[in-house]
C-alpha cells in the first residue's frame, strides 16, 4: 500500500552552526569525520594556540561577569591564570611563558574597556532560521553602543589571539560574523550591521559595517553551503540502512549541539559505513573527497587520512603559537624565548590553525 504525504507539511531545516559550514568549504572528508561517523576517528593531541585562545576568551567572558567593581585590571589577569589551560605545549616552562605572555594580553584589552558599559551578551548564544536552514552560534560579546544623541546599534565583537596578521577583509568575508548579526537583529528586534575583530596581541579593532544587500548575499552563501551538506548528510544516511538523522521544522527547535559543536549522534548502532583503505566507504568517496595541502598538517584526522598525511608535514602541537614570546627569565638568566616551529610554517596554514579549522577543542563561535 502507497503511504499518503501529507500536504502542507513544513519543509525540514536544516540545522548547522557556521563552523559545521565552514568545515565543509575546508574540507568534506574531514566534515564527514567531525559531525557524521560515529564513532568518530582518533584525534591528534590539543593544540597549544587553541588552548591559549580558550584561556584569554574564558578570563574575558569572567571578567564581564564579575560586579562591576570588581571589574580591574589585576582580575582579568588573575582569571586568566586561575582558568589557564595548560594542554598542548611542549612542557610546563612554555606553558608558564606563554600563560605571562597571554596575562599581559589580557591586562591590556581590559584597560581600553568601560568597565561600566555593559554588554548586552557575553558568550551568548543566536540562532535564526531561514525557509531552508536553521542556523545558531555563539558570540562572543555583543554590545549595546550609544552616540551622543541618544541612538544606537548592536555590534558583535569576536576576540582573536592569534598570530595571523588580520585585515579589515577578514571581517567583511567572515560568514561567520555575519550570519551572528542577522541573528542578532532578529533576536534582539533591533538592527545590527558592525562586525568587529578585536586582536589582541596587536590592539587593532578590524571592523565593518554590512548593509542589507551585503548580509543577504551572506546568508544565500549560508543556504548553499547547507543545501551541499544536507545532500552529502543523505547520502552518509542512504548507506546506514535507512538511519536518520534529526530535522527542524517550523513547529520544532533545532537539535541542542554541544559545545564541540557535533551533531548528535546517528541512529542505529551509531557506526560509519565500513570504511575503505582511503577512511571512506567506497560508495562515500565522491560525496566526501578529501582537499590536501600543506594545511593538512594541523588536521586533527590527519593520521587517519592518506591523502592528507602526503600532502603535509606533521606539525607539533605548540607550532602555531608566536615565536617571539618571552616570558620570565629562569634563575635570574635570559628570558625564554619559544622554540621554532618545525618546518616552514605559511601566513595560509597559521590562519587555518588560529581560526579553529582544525581545532582539538571547538572554538567558541
């Protein structure tokens, strides 16, 4: 007997976070590693520069939620070392230096900050929705700026630590920042066009204000991407017997991610297609191809992935961070100075490094 649809019904949406899109434009086979085969490959081990990102956005988003006398220059040096994150560098004394290093970093935002100006968010979750996606993510601080007549505007702010030099650029392109303002603005009813990032290690503000066109054209790239993925998502479920995955519709909520940002596990046992020499059942290989480079070093499924390992040197945890940091010296010596990293490290792999491309930990979106 034929199963009757039923008309009218709303079309399921597609639920992601801009780091599940930007995962798929880096790399499908390692989208398909991150969000879809259960159990997922092995990682690597952490990585030194997400660990000291994570440390400088946690003592920030602490010192915000501190009373407002509270809020001093001392404290967000002093939550940076009580929630330091130790894991990947290569021994305790680089982890001392680069947590002195990351203090001062911290000491000096704050003393540019009203501590009586109060965000609207700080780590705040958005989330909006489309006729085809639902989309949600996290800000890292979203403020409330008053002009001297009395109007004002939303701007999202997204810290950065790294040591990618950024341009103004970087914030008009990001996908990720624009689709956190148009969230913003809907869950806020109120209009929100600056984008900025904030780098500390120079003290430069990259800002730029979208317009409606400009934040449309972001939002269409948002629903192409995710039309791709959704497609690859069926496949990946066509070769699971029949298992599915969660939807949203419009009378529904999209499925809580974690803060790792990976999808809920699938259904059935919970296992990937058998896999092939190359990490993909046959039949996934096209759906999920593999891009290498010389990127491919910072991968955390680098190990697992053939293609991958030959295109690119393995990297030390600790090989993103500055090579310049010193911190202070031992037994009244010189002051330590980080080693090098191994290899010739490029601008391009240090940007895939620091944006959390290839991040142990998600990066706070």
């Amino acid at each position: 007997m034929q199963q009757l649809g039923f008309e009218g019904m709303p079309r399921r949406l597609y639920a992601c976070t801009p780091t599940r899109l930007g995962t798929w434009l880096d790399c499908p086979r390692r989208y398909r590693m991150t969000y879809l085969d259960r159990p997922p490959p092995a990682k690597g081990p952490p990585w030194a520069h997400n660990s000291l990102g994570a440390s400088v956005h946690n003592a920030l988003a602490g010192w915000w939620r501190l009373p407002r006398a509270r809020r001093t220059v001392a404290t967000a040096g002093d939550l940076l070392d009580q929630g330091w994150i130790g894991e990947g560098f290569a021994d305790s004394l680089q982890s001392a230096r680069y947590r002195h290093w990351a203090r001062g970093l911290v000491e000096a935002y704050v003393t540019g900050l009203d501590p009586a100006s109060e965000p609207i968010g700080v780590e705040r979750t958005v989330a909006t929705r489309t006729d085809l996606i639902a989309v949600s993510g996290r800000i890292d601080r979203l403020d409330d700026r008053r002009g001297s007549d009395g109007s004002g505007e939303l701007v999202v702010v997204d810290y950065k630590t790294g040591r990618h030099l950024l341009t103004v650029d970087d914030a008009r392109t990001s996908l990720p920042l624009a689709l956190y303002a148009l969230a913003a603005e809907r869950v806020m009813r109120r209009p929100c066009r600056r984008v900025e990032l904030h780098h500390l290690p120079t003290g430069r503000v990259l800002a730029w204000e979208h317009t409606d066109e400009s934040l449309a054209r972001q939002l269409r790239r948002a629903e192409d991407i995710a039309a791709e993925c959704a497609a690859a998502d069926e496949q990946f479920r066509a070769e699971k017997d029949g298992g599915q995955a969660p939807a949203v519709t419009d009378g529904g909520q999209a499925p809580a991610l974690a803060d790792s940002g990976q999808a809920p596990a699938l259904a059935d046992s919970g296992q990937a297609p058998a896999l092939a020499d190359g990490g993909q059942a046959p039949a996934l290989a096209d759906a999920f191809p593999p891009r290498p480079g010389s990127w491919c070093g910072w991968c955390d499924y680098r190990a697992c992935c053939p293609e991958g390992s030959a295109a690119s040197e393995p990297r030390r945890p600790w090989d993103a961070l500055s090579t310049e940091v010193a911190g202070p010296p031992r037994d009244g010596g010189q002051a330590d100075v980080a080693p090098a990293a191994r290899g010739a490290v490029t601008q391009a792999d240090v940007a895939l490094a620091e944006r959390g491309a290839v991040a142990h930990t998600a990066m706070p979106e």
